[in-house]
C-alpha cells in the first residue's frame, strides 16, 4: 500500500510565496515602488493584511507595477484568499504575459485551491518559457505528485537535484516520488533529510509510516519519536510508536504510547484497536470490551477489529455471536489462517467435532501455502 499523505504535500506552499514576491526585480524608483517594498516587508513580518493594503496602494498609484502585482498575489496566496490571487495574477499576466513570477504565483494560486490542471498548465508554460526556474519546476514536480504522476516527478528533478541538493523543497518532492516508483529508500533518505532540517513531524511520520510499511519497525518508531519530538500532540504520532514497539513485542511500551495517543484523541481507531488487542492478551477483559467495541463502531468492517471481538465475545461465553463473526470472516477472507484458527477451536467448544476438524484441515493448508511463500506461520494470532 503506498503512504499517500497528501496533506504533507502542502507544505511547500509558504515556502515558495515568499521566494515568489521576493523573485520578482524592476528598474522603478517611484514611490509606488517603496508601498511595494514597504508590503514586502510586511509580509515578510507576517503582517498580511498591511501586506496586501500596501501592494495595493502601490498599484492604484501605478497598476503595472510587476513587483505590486507579484506581491499582491503572493500575499492574497499565504492569507488564503485563492480566487482573488487568481484574478489578481490572471489580470497582471494580460499585460506581462511572459513573467515567469507572476504565472508561477498564479500556478501556486490553483495548486492550493485544488485546480491540479490549471497549476500544471501555468507550470508547464513557465517551465518551457524558462527552463532554468528551479522554484517553478520544484512547485510543477510537486503538482505531478498529487496529479498521481510521480514518474513524471522524478524525470523533471532528477537532473537538477546534483546543483540544487540544498534546495529542500525540491528533496522532498523528489524524495516523495522516488518512493511512490518503487525506489522507496533513495526516496526514504531525502524524505528523512527534509524532517531533519526543517523539524517537520509531518514528514517524519511520512517516513516513519513508510518504514512500517516495508517491515523495517526500528526505524519507523524512530522516526515516529522524531515526530514526537517535533510536535508531541501531532496526530497519529504517538499511535504510529506504538504500533512500532507492539510490532517489536515491547508492550508495555506499546500501551503508554496507545494511552497516550487516545488521551489526545479518545476516538483513534488503530490505538483503541491495538491497546484493546493488548488488554485482552492480558487476560484483562474489562479494560478491553470499551476499547474493541468502540473500535468496531468507528469500523465495523475492519476484519482485524471483528476478529478481536469475535474473541472476546467467546470467552465472555456469547459463543453464538462469537460464532457468526467467525463464520462471516472466513467467509469473506478464506485465504486468512487465524479466524480458520478460532473457529476451529470454538467448534470443538461448542461440541462439532467434525466442523473443528475441517478448519484444523483449512488452517494446516493455510500454513504449509505460508511457509512455500517464506512466510512462516508467524501471522497467526494466538488464541484466548
């Protein structure tokens, strides 16, 4: 399954309005040029709003100004104010048509109001008009990633990482790309090198989730307690070191984080879910029963969470319920051992021999089709 964290993506975006107001020069000494560097400096501070009444005395005092209508537009982009950016950029370019900052603000503008084919568009113009713009390809490269088209990222930046490595916007779209094209640790290694440098808990839970994935469980929980380390309230941080040390059997470990990750967030499905798992293993039914069953309300279809209730619904001795969940779970998974192992076991509790015998035959199967793979038998969930 590929780490899709989308949200992470947007974090180029403050980035590249500032490079974006500051990119643009002109020759003006007018005082409609000192409003627009006043703006600036505003904007820089993070005074938006005397920001953007700057950029646009100075334009009322001269409406071509490149630099006011850079500014305008950039600052209109960080205040979130997208369609007026829009205008705005669209309106200047009818008199500038080839500035590169102005059509680059207006790709920024549809990156992050979601118009993906609109950014591109902008982009690919500002791309073939000025080949050597590493912010516009960086912003383009970025867009491709979410357009679902990460290949097309990786042979846009590739060539300009040697000259650019210091450029982390650029690492991070590209590092993200490589990872999504199966090139997942050069991917790791840049990834891992933005959330270092800029302290992002986004992107090292971006790592940290990748490392999961991939099996590799001491570098997903170091990553996850960077992420911490950043930002301790961060979602899914705390649930992500969890997962990390229940995957390395270290439980006690595992619990904290879980109480944790649920003291910020009481209806985090995979902490509710996993310290549950733990508390019952525990023999500790009456801290597991709130814990699993409002897992299952939060998904009722998730087949880990239904086979978790369906275990502690036998030993509560409710082995009809405990039954139909069995049954409907191998139903829909037959390939799955473990509720083939439980059924079996509940069969023979419930005086079928020969039903018992059957899934025994099942599980037998199961395992020996794991073990031709190198799989083992390790999936397999111990019983209550």
């Amino acid at each position: 399954m590929k780490p899709r964290d989308r949200a992470a993506l947007l974090a180029l975006a403050p980035y590249l309005c500032c490079i974006f107001a500051q990119g643009a020069t002109g020759q003006s000494g007018s005082q409609a040029l000192e409003l627009a560097r006043s703006a600036e400096a505003s904007q820089s501070k993070g005074d938006l709003k005397a920001a953007i009444e700057g950029f646009r005395r100075a334009l009322a005092q001269e409406p071509t100004l490149i630099e006011a209508q850079v500014g305008l537009g950039s600052a209109l982009i960080a205040g979130g104010e997208l369609d007026e950016a829009i205008a705005v950029e669209t309106r200047a370019l009818q008199g500038s048509p080839d500035n590169a900052a102005l059509r680059t603000n207006l790709g920024l503008a549809y990156y992050r109001k979601g118009d993906l084919a609109s950014a591109r568009r902008q982009l690919e113009k500002v791309r073939a008009s000025h080949p050597d713009d590493v912010k516009a390809a960086v912003l383009l490269g970025f867009t491709f990633n979410k357009l679902d088209r990460e290949a097309n990222t990786v042979a846009l930046l590739a060539p300009l990482e040697k000259e650019h490595s210091s450029d982390l916007d650029l690492e991070y779209a590209l590092g993200y790309a490589l990872m999504m094209t199966g090139q997942r640790e050069e991917g790791l290694d840049r990834v891992e090198k933005v959330a270092a440098a800029r302290h992002a808990a986004d992107i090292w839970m971006l790592a940290g989730s990748a490392h999961f994935e991939l099996g590799e469980f001491k570098q997903a929980l170091a990553d996850a307690q960077q992420a911490i380390a950043a930002n301790g309230s961060f979602a899914g941080a705390h649930t992500l070191a969890g997962k990390a040390f229940y995957a390395r059997r270290m439980l006690d470990e595992a619990a904290r984080e879980f109480q944790t990750a649920l003291s910020q967030n009481p209806t985090d499905f995979t902490a509710n879910l996993y310290l549950g798992i733990i508390r019952f293993d525990d023999k500790d039914l009456e801290s597991a029963r709130p814990l699993l069953e409002l897992a299952l309300s939060i998904h009722p279809e998730d087949p880990l969470t239904r086979l978790e209730v369906a275990r502690l619904r036998n030993l509560e001795g409710n082995l009809q319920e405990a039954l139909a969940m069995l049954e409907a779970l191998v139903q829909s998974d037959p390939d799955w051992p473990d509720p083939h192992v439980h059924l079996a076991a509940l069969y023979y509790k419930m005086h079928r021999p020969e039903d018992g015998r059957r899934e025994r035959e099942i599980v037998k199967k199961l395992q020996e089709i794991q073990h031709k793979r190198g799989q083992g038998e390790g999936s397999v969930t111990p019983g209550p």
